[in-house]
C-alpha cells in the first residue's frame, strides 16, 4: 500500500463521517425579561442566590435600558460570573481571618506561658536571695552554675 492509497482511504473515511450543521448557531430564544420578578428568575436560574438575584435584578434591568435589546443574558451571565468571583474572594478573605484568629490564639498562650515562667523565675530569684547569706565562705572568685 503507498501513501496515495491511504490518503484517499482516509479522505473518503473522513468525507463520509462529516455531517453538516443542523442549525446555524443562534441567540438564544427566550426574551428579555420585562418585569423584576421575571428577572430575578433568570438571575435565580444562573445560579445566583435569591437575596443576591433581588438585589441584582433592579441594577441588571437598567443597564439592559441603556445597552439594548438581546442584551439580558450577556448580563446575567456577567453577574453570575461576578458574584462567583466576589464569594470566592470572600471565602479566601473568611479563611485568612479564621487563620489570624488562630494565631492570635497561639500568641495569647504563649504569652500565658511566658507569663507563668516569669513567675517561676520571680520564686527561684527570691530562693536564690535566700540562699545567698547562708552560702559557705570561699574564693570571690568561684562562679556557681
């Protein structure tokens, strides 16, 4: 078999696999919506939570006012798209504040210990001071570890 067979194998294999186009790509079918309500329905059914989608809605109908018609799901997919990204953040900002908290929970016991050592010290200090008077009488020299 040479290299002309096969292409012409797989050019007729290809040719015959192709199907054509069912529908040109179109807009999509549903209307703009015209009331709040239907808005907050559509912003509901992007995935955005109904407290956002009540707030979103009046803010996403007039900027459809000054863009246009056919312009309504561009817009909410770019609100959805933007409160995916706000929650995201939020939630790095939420894990960041859960990780200060738990370090200054660490720095709070440790100060708590540092504070039980120094009362420790304060003791063998004093007992040092007791001891002192009492020491056997040797070389000025001598250190005692």
């Amino acid at each position: 078999m040479d290299f002309r067979t096969i292409w012409r194998w797989w050019g007729q294999r290809s040719v015959a696999t192709i199907k054509p186009p069912s529908k040109p790509a179109s807009r999509s079918t549903r209307a703009d919506p015209q009331q709040l309500a239907d808005w907050e329905a559509r912003i509901a059914a992007a995935g955005i939570t109904p407290e956002w989608a009540t707030k979103l809605a009046p803010a996403l109908a007039a900027s459809q006012q000054e863009i246009g018609r056919d312009s309504a799901t561009a817009l909410i997919r770019g609100a959805a798209l933007a409160v995916a990204l706000q929650a995201e953040s939020q939630a790095q900002v939420d894990r960041s504040l859960r990780d200060v908290r738990e370090v200054e929970r660490l720095l709070g016991a440790f100060s708590g210990e540092l504070e039980k050592l120094d009362e420790v010290l304060e003791v063998l200090a004093a007992y040092a001071q007791r001891m002192r008077p009492h020491a056997p009488v040797g070389s000025p020299r001598r250190t005692l570890h």
